[in-house]
C-alpha cells in the first residue's frame, strides 16, 4: 500500500512537471519582447537627392531598438493592436461568408496580423514625430548579402530625432510621444478610417499657419476627437495624468470651445477607462471605448459620448458626472444632436478657415505693397473686397481637389497591393514587378507633389 503511494506521488510528480513545460511558456510569452511578426523598426533610405517611402530593415537588438522591443508599454499596445485586427477580420469573416467553427479555425491558422512598423528617424531628415498610412517599401538585406524589397500597405509611425533622445534618457514624454502614434495606428482598424482624416477647415488652417496642435489648443470638433483619442492612448499605456485643459488665456473656455479641445477629450475618455465604479478592470474600460468607436466610427466627443451610453447605459450617471467634473458643469452632453447642429458647426469652422485665409493672403499682399497693407488689411476685416471671395474661394477650392486627389491615389494604392499580392500568390513574376513599378511611380509622383 505504501508502495502505491508513493508511485502515485512520482506519477502526480510527473505530470506537473510536464504541465509546466507547457504552461511556462504561456506566462513567458506575456513578457516576451516584440519579435519581427509584432514589430518591425525600420531607418530612412536615401536614394539621390530626395527622401523616398523606401526604408531599411533594422534588425539591431540594442540601444532605442531594444527600448522600443521590450519596453511593456509598448508591448501591451501593440499586442492590443493585434488583437483588434484579428477581432476585426473574424467580424468580416462573419458578417461575409457563411463558415462553420472548423472553417474559421482553420482560415485564421494562416492569419497574420500586420505588425507596428516604426522609423527611427534620427537626424537623416527634419521632422516631428507622427504617424501616417500610405503603401512604402521595405529593403532587407539577408546574412549572405542579398538583397530583396517588399511593398507593404499598413500603418507607419516615424519616431524625431527629439523622441528618440527622449527614449534613450528615459523621458517619460518619448514614451507617451510614441504611444500617442501608436494610438493613431490603432485608429485604423479600430475607428475604420481609410487614412487620418484631418477635419478639411483645420487641415486647411494647419497647412497656412503650420504652428501644429497641442492639448489646449481649439480647434474643431473631428480634429480634436482624433487627437484626443490619440492623447487618451498617451496617458493610459503610460500611466501620465492628463491636466486641465478648461481655460484659454486667463479665461474659461465656452462649451463650444471645449468641445474642440483635444486635451479634453483625452482627459474625459481616461476617466471613463479608469472609473471604478463603471469600469473596475480598467483594460475592459479600454475595450468597451474602443468597441463604441469601432462599432459607431465616432467623430466627435459628443457623438463619442452619446453612443458609448447607448452601448453602456449602466454607465449613463457616472458618465455624465466625469463630463460634468472636467468641465465645472459647462459641457453637457447633447442627447439629440443632429444634421442642424452639424451644419451650424460646420459653418463656423468653414468661417474661422475663410478668415485665416484671408489673413493669410493680407500677409502676402503686405510683403509685396507695404505701402497698401495697412488699408487693403483694415479693408479685410471689416468688409471684405469684392475681389477677396473669389481669392478665397480659389484657395478651398484647390484645398478640395488636393484632397479629393489623395483620397483617389489611396484607393489606386490599395488595388495596386492587392495586385500585387495576388501576383506573388500565383508566382506571377512578371506581374509582380510590372504592379511593383507602378506603385513605385505612384509613390514618386505623389512625393514630387
């Protein structure tokens, strides 16, 4: 009887540690550093004269390389990421085809979500961090000197010089710098954005004035919601605390005004994550924002709010009380918000554009007519010249039909990767390299712009 003790013990003995062979790895992979299929980081590629969208791979395991891998920040987010594209592909699945469990499986046996791709721009070309979507290409070069370019069609933040400093320092602004990009890729599959939709009037204002944005800066309802949602992303990976963005030159800000304020935005969506009384496991409070934006591609705070209470109305009191604390009772959500109110909101913004605009031609009339500046300046902001509309006009209308001209050469962008892909699935060789070449000639004709 002893005997059969103790043999039952070695067995149980056994199969633990046999367990825990299997099991270990699970909780090891959770702290694992991004590999290749998670991250990719990538350094310019100069090619004459001009920068291109061509980059090379770096495949370096130290310094900013070995941050950006292993940091658990990052890691979390960008497994987040992941996470979403393969929740949004099962969707599509779903929503497209009729596929039983074992077709499912096995059709995401092969999925691969695209991974965070990142350059590290350190010096090589003048620019601020940001992120972007547009296809670019990616130059390998393989342990025995051969080298191969592949074409890719994802997401891609671009780290300043400034940020990676800030990283290699330990500056807790390069981390929060890099998930606020990374919060901008997210957007994609989970706002369901083709490309970073800038508001026109405020892309229009930035492109005039180029002074950028910032937390407490007013803009317009669209802008500050997708900035807004990147800053959330900043503070909620990284732990930073959002401030209080409710005054604007030594005065509180109007309800209206802090419905464009970025900051805000941010501050009021990490409250909601974070609430205890709504959201004890704040990574579920995470989710449940990110859900409402997927399923309701919210393009304003209040449009945000208002769809996020009607996915949790359990959530509606302690909701309305956060709006209500970050703003001192001056921001109240609006239940019925409609086309009128759209339209009412768009004019002000096409407004505040014109003006701009108008400044902005005063300026450049100015540096060629001192002598008539000060006249034909009063003479704009009073009543405008007859002449000064159709100036105006020509300017928006010229905005538009740039934008109108990116939107298409996106969509060709994307039809052309996908030609491409399919080549390379049939080993068509030639058309492969032929589809290759007008990417590359889209591309250049659209960095020649």
């Amino acid at each position: 009887m002893k005997i059969n003790k103790i043999i039952r013990f070695f067995l149980l003995a056994a199969v633990l540690s046999v367990f825990s062979l299997f099991a270990q790895p699970a909780v090891w992979g959770a702290e694992t550093a991004l590999d290749d299929s998670e991250l990719v980081i990538l350094r310019p590629h100069k090619t004459g004269p001009s920068d291109t969208l061509v980059y090379m791979k770096d495949s370096a395991d130290q310094g900013i390389n070995k941050i950006l891998r292993e940091n658990p920040e990052f890691v979390k987010q960008i497994r987040i990421y992941q996470n979403m594209q393969k929740e949004k592909f099962i969707g599509g699945l779903k929503s497209g085809f009729k596929l039983s469990d074992s077709q499912l499986n096995k059709i995401m046996a092969n999925y691969k979500p695209d991974p965070v791709y990142i350059v590290l721009n350190e010096g090589m070309v003048d620019s601020v961090s940001f992120a972007t979507n547009k296809p670019f290409g990616v130059l390998e070069v393989s342990s025995g000197g051969k080298t191969s370019l592949s074409v890719k069609a994802a997401p891609i933040v671009t780290l300043s010089a400034d940020t990676i400093n800030e990283l290699k320092t330990g500056d807790r602004w390069g981390y929060e710098t890099v998930c606020h990009e990374i919060g901008h890729v997210m957007m994609y599959p989970t706002h369901g954005l083709v490309r970073y939709p800038h508001d026109f009037s405020e892309n229009i204002i930035e492109k005039i004035k180029k002074e950028g944005h910032w937390k407490n800066k007013v803009t317009t309802p669209v802008f500050a919601m997708l900035e807004g949602w990147a800053e959330f992303n900043g503070a909620f990976f990284t732990g930073r605390p959002i401030g209080d963005y409710t005054k604007i030159d030594g005065r509180a800000k109007t309800e209206d005004e802090l419905s464009r304020t970025e900051g805000l935005v941010a501050k009021i969506m990490l409250d909601i994550s974070m609430d205890p009384t709504i959201n004890p496991d704040k990574d579920k409070g995470f989710a449940k924002i990110t859900d409402t934006m997927r399923n309701h591609k919210c393009r304003t705070l209040n449009s945000f709010l208002v769809d996020y209470i009607k996915d949790y109305p359990q959530d509606k009191a302690a909701v309305e009380k956060i709006v209500s604390a970050n703003t001192g009772g001056v921001l109240k959500i609006d239940y019925n918000y409609g086309f009128k109110d759209w339209w009412a909101d768009k004019k002000q913004d096409l407004k505040k554009t014109f003006g701009v605009v108008k400044e902005w031609f005063g300026g450049l009339f100015k540096k060629k007519e001192p002598a008539e500046s000060a006249s034909s300046s009063a003479a704009a902001m009073s009543s405008p010249a007859k002449g000064r509309p159709l100036l105006r006009d020509s300017q928006a209308a010229e905005d538009s039909a740039v934008r109108a001209g990116a939107l298409k050469a996106t969509e060709k962008r994307r039809l052309l990767y996908e030609e491409y892909k399919n080549a390379l699935a049939a080993d068509d060789a030639v058309k492969a390299a032929n589809v290759l070449e007008e990417i590359k000639n889209l591309d250049a004709g659209a960095h020649g712009d």
